[in-house]
C-alpha cells in the first residue's frame, strides 16, 4: 500500500511538473517586481513621502524574486515562442542573461541589507537595482 502511495504521488508530482508554464511564471514573477518597484519610485521621486517599512518591504520582494529567475526554470527552449516578450538574445546569449541575473540577484540583496533608513540611502540602493532592471529590460525584452 505504502508504495502504491508513492507511486501515486510521483506520478502527480511529474503530471503537476509537465503542465507548467514557463511564460505565465515569469510574467507573474516579471508582475510582482514591478508592483514592488511602484511602491519604490514614487518615494525616490518624491510623490510620496519615504517610509523605511514600506520601502524595505518591495526591496525584500525584489530580492525573493531575483532568488527566483533560474533561466532554466522560466526560460528554457521552446518557452521563446507564444505569448512572451522575451527577447531571443535570452537563448543566443544565455551567458550574458545569467550574468544579468546574478547582478540583479546581487543589486537586490544589497539593497536589502543596506535597509535605507531614509530617502538619500534609498535612492542610493535602489539606483543600483534600477538601472539593472533597465539593462535587462533593454538587452532582453521585446
């Protein structure tokens, strides 16, 4: 019986694995990020007054998130075709988007434990992180 079970649920496990959607996950991930950067921006351009709390908060989504982009996983061949605005410079320079990568994942975990405590070192921290996001965005998106 026990191994019945284990069967059953390797087989469910594989099912749930096959039906992924590479797409759909990066643009939910690529969603998250930017709802995060909209509770930012309007700080550094001063829309709105600075708070340490909320601004820590969409820096620590940043940084989940960037621990999240494995190309593998959201980009992997044949993921460049269907309803994507991914570039495919992501499958001819695989290298440099994983370099991209790992600088975002760096941007962002620097500015997460630089915890600006007022706008200057906001605006510092998240110079970095933004103008990753728009090298990126630039290099690899449609």
């Amino acid at each position: 019986m026990r191994k019945l079970v284990l069967a059953i649920s390797a087989l469910a496990l594989a099912g749930s694995a096959a039906i992924a959607d590479p797409i759909a996950d990066r643009k939910a991930l690529m969603k998250a990020n930017g709802a995060a950067v909209g509770k930012i921006a309007p700080m550094v351009r001063g829309a709105q007054p600075f708070d340490a709390a909320v601004a820590l908060d969409a820096l620590k989504t940043l940084a989940d998130d960037a621990a999240k982009m494995d190309p593998a996983v959201l980009w992997p061949a044949g993921s460049d075709k269907g309803d994507t605005k991914s570039s495919p410079k992501i499958w001819e320079d695989m290298a440099g988007f994983q370099a991209a990568i790992d600088k975002f994942k760096a941007d962002t975990a620097a500015a997460v434990a630089a915890a600006p405590q007022d706008l200057d070192q906001l605006k510092a921290t998240f110079g970095a992180v933004g103008q990753n996001c728009a090298a990126c965005h630039q290099a690899y998106r449609l």
